[in-house]
C-alpha cells in the first residue's frame, strides 16, 4: 500500500486527511493573555493540514514566559477559543490545544513581581525579551513538593477547559527547556525529593501530568511533546538516551494520541542532514503513534513515512508562510518565504502582517 504525507490517518476517533501536521508556534498575537479573532482566522486559513496544534498556551497567569502568550485558565479565555476552534472546524479541520508552563524560562516582569519558579533553582541560560526590554535569565526559585499537586492541577484545569472550548485534543508541552521538560532532565533538576534524583523520580511530574489530562480527555486525545536532545535555553541531561527511552517506555501505559519528537537543533552543513537524529534511537522504544518534527521538506517527509520512522511530519516555517501547504505540496507548486521579522508579534498595529496576508497558491 502506497503512503506518503497526503495519505489520510486515523488518529482516534479522528479521521486526518493528511499526515501533515501543523506544528505548534509561538506567534504572540494575543491581548492581555486572550486570544482573538485575528488568530481564529490565522488557524482557519491552516486548518487542510491533518492536524493543528496551536502555540503554547499558559496554563495559569504565573507559567508565562514570553510577551502576548495567549492563556487557557479562565472562563473569558474559553470563549475566545471557541472562535478559533469553531473557525477550524467549519474548514474542515481538527485543532489540538498545547498546554504549557514555562518555569524558569520566564521573568518576574511577566509575573506579576513573581520569581520564576522550577524543579531547581538553577536559572536557565540566555535572554529573553520582557515588558522592560531584553533581559539575562534570573535564578528562579526551586518548587517545594507540596507546591507541585497545585501545577498538576493547573494542567488538569487546563485541559477541562479546552474540552469546553471546543477542541479536539491537548498536547502537553514536555520539550524545549520549560518546566515539565526542566523536571526531566538531570542538569535542571537536583531536587531530592520523590520529584528529582532517579530517573523514575524526575519523570514523575510529567506522568502525574498524564494521569490527570487523560482522566479528563479519556484514550488518545492527549499527545506529549519531547526533545531529547536539545539544549534550548541551557537544558542538559547526564545521559539522554537512557533518560528519554525510561520516559517512552512509561508511555506506553498509556493510550495516548501521540507522541512528538523534536530533532535536534544541528545539522550538517554540507549534506543538509540532521546530525544525531532521534527517530532510530526512540521508534523501537515507543509503541504508540509518533510526530517527528526536524525542518523537513516535502521529499524527506515523504521518505520518514514510507520508511515507517513516524507516523506523520509536523511542519512549522512552512505552514507559516504556505497556508495551503497540503494542496502545494500535492500540485509540486512553488512555496512562499517565510519572514522571520514578523514570527513573533509585538502589539496591536500590525499583527496581521507575516500572518494572516501569505498568499494561498494561485
């Protein structure tokens, strides 16, 4: 049986038409944490992709990290997601909400005063832009253990309310250096406490995570996002391989949607290719459906699912700046350049601009 990216998929209960999924993007368009109807129409342009899973998404006021985030905790936040998700579905499409805390990876100008928090109290690395300007990662403030069953909960919140606002599934952000990714890894985490020391201990917050999403969602309708091998924002792990292979087989025990692995960030300059890809090291490993996400192009995404590496491609620049990806990719039409000046909004006035106004293929 001949497959490739626009084969249709059975996810679920869901019926993708295509293997293609849209990768979850920060594009901070959001005011004052709510979404709008600028992002309903942004998403709805995207949604022939088989799947959406929409930008992170701040479980409470204190798990932002970045300026314009949109939030997914109270009543008026449900409401403007509605727009969104009922956008999407009138296209046709199926849209995913990516759950989120960042953790260390945030400043107190973006708390209220708060001091970031995190399994440790080891700040991340880098600079982050903020209300008051660009600034250094601040030392955040380890969690206490009886603090943790109030972040377990703010994802369990999380995910009850975007059943009411309409969508079809969750993701849980794992990946990337922020909190639930930063409880995994040993070079974040040196609690010593049932949350930190063995790898069973670290990985416990993101199953605890688990349990409570899917109590609310029920069997695959919640996905994980993980980046074993990344080093976003200082993240380390002693030993990578045996951490992240520990968390897939724990995995299994569930009946997830699906698992999404972030390649590396390194590629080899000559031949394009990612160096030290995760996909062979973790395919055997885990026994549910995975999302591989790498900078793929039409040719080698088709080649990671014929190959049975993965079970769909998301794609992120691309779909940023080809709203009709699945339809350029079936008809071989040329693709629109992404603008990196205008990923990520800042303020009102020209939000549309890189976002909503890429041209659909004539």
């Amino acid at each position: 049986m001949f497959i490739d990216l626009l084969s249709p998929f059975q996810l679920g209960q869901y019926t993708l038409n295509n293997r293609m999924v849209m990768a979850p993007m920060t594009r901070l368009r959001a005011i004052n944490s709510i979404p709008t109807p600028l992002m309903a129409e942004y998403y709805a342009q995207r949604a022939s992709a088989g799947l959406i899973v929409t930008e992170c998404t701040m479980v409470s006021p204190l798990s932002n990290g970045y300026i314009n985030c949109p939030g997914i905790y109270s009543l008026q936040q449900v409401e403007a997601w509605k727009q969104i998700t009922e956008a999407v579905h009138a296209k046709g499409g199926q849209i995913f909400l990516q759950l989120w805390h960042s953790g260390r990876v945030a400043h107190p100008s973006l708390l209220n005063g708060e001091t970031p928090i995190a399994p440790s109290a080891i700040a991340a690395r880098g600079t982050l832009h903020t209300p008051i300007g660009k600034v250094a990662f601040e030392k955040p403030r380890a969690l206490k253990t009886e603090e943790i069953s109030n972040l377990i909960e703010q994802f369990r919140q999380g995910a009850e309310y975007a059943q009411q606002a309409g969508f079809d599934g969750v993701e849980l952000h794992a990946a990337f250096g922020y909190l639930i990714d930063q409880f995994l890894q040993d070079g974040s985490n040196q609690r010593s406490d049932q949350y930190g020391g063995s790898i069973e201990n670290r990985a416990r917050f993101l199953l605890e995570v688990v349990d409570a999403t899917t109590k609310v969602w029920g069997d695959n309708k919640v996905g994980i996002k993980l980046s074993p091998s990344n080093t976003f924002y200082g993240m380390l792990d002693s030993d990578p391989k045996r951490t992240f292979t520990h968390v897939l087989e724990a995995l299994n025990d569930y009946a997830l949607a699906y698992v999404h692995l972030m390649e590396p960030n390194e590629i080899d300059l000559q031949t394009r290719e990612v160096l030290n890809p995760v996909l062979p090291m973790f395919r055997p490993v885990y026994k549910g459906y995975l999302i591989t996400n790498g900078g793929y192009t039409k040719e080698s995404g088709d080649a990671v699912i014929k190959s049975n590496q993965a079970d769909l491609v998301s794609f992120g620049k691309l779909f940023i700046a080809n709203p009709d990806l699945p339809y350029r990719f079936k008809h071989d039409a040329d693709l629109n350049e992404p603008d990196p000046k205008t990923f990520y909004g800042r303020g009102v006035d020209g939000a549309e601009i890189g976002y909503i106004d890429y041209p659909a293929a004539p």
